[in-house]
C-alpha cells in the first residue's frame, strides 16, 4: 500500500503525535510512505516565519526521512504541468 503524507501527519509523525491507527498504518508490512519535497517547501517557510516548532531541524528531515524508511519523492516540471490543459 502506497501512502502519501501531507505535511500535518507528516509533522505529528516527526514530533511523535500520531495517534495509533496512523503509526500502525505507516508500520504495516507492505506500506511504502512516501513525503513530497513541497512538504518539506512548506514546514521550512512555516519553521522560518515561527508558526511551527518542530522537533527536528528542517536541514535534518531528509535524513530523518530516509532514518525511517520513508521515501523522499522530488517534484520536476512535468508533474507540475501534468494537469495544465492544452
């Protein structure tokens, strides 16, 4: 199963306020979590404007990312235009 974070489960995972249906999702066999690098795009702008303590450091999240078993997805100009109408 393929599970796409968005930035506030993201969070609550980094800071360890997942409530337990969540952390079981992410930890059952077979589940590939995946975080955008726009997650991370905006947990830096908030943790640079002070709106959003964060247990780590946003330099150290791609680390973090890859410690847990997460993977890292990056974004390229055609996933970006892959909804532009012609």
């Amino acid at each position: 199963m393929r599970l796409l974070l968005d930035t506030n489960v993201f969070v609550r995972f980094v800071d360890g306020r997942l409530d337990r249906d969540l952390r079981d999702a992410l930890a059952a066999s077979g589940a590939e979590v995946q975080i955008s690098v726009a997650n991370l795009w905006e947990i830096a702008i908030k943790v640079r404007l002070g709106k959003l303590p964060l247990r780590v450091s946003p330099e150290d999240l791609p680390a973090f990312i890859d410690s847990v078993g997460f993977a890292l997805l990056t974004i390229k100009a055609p996933h970006v235009l892959a909804d532009v109408d012609p």
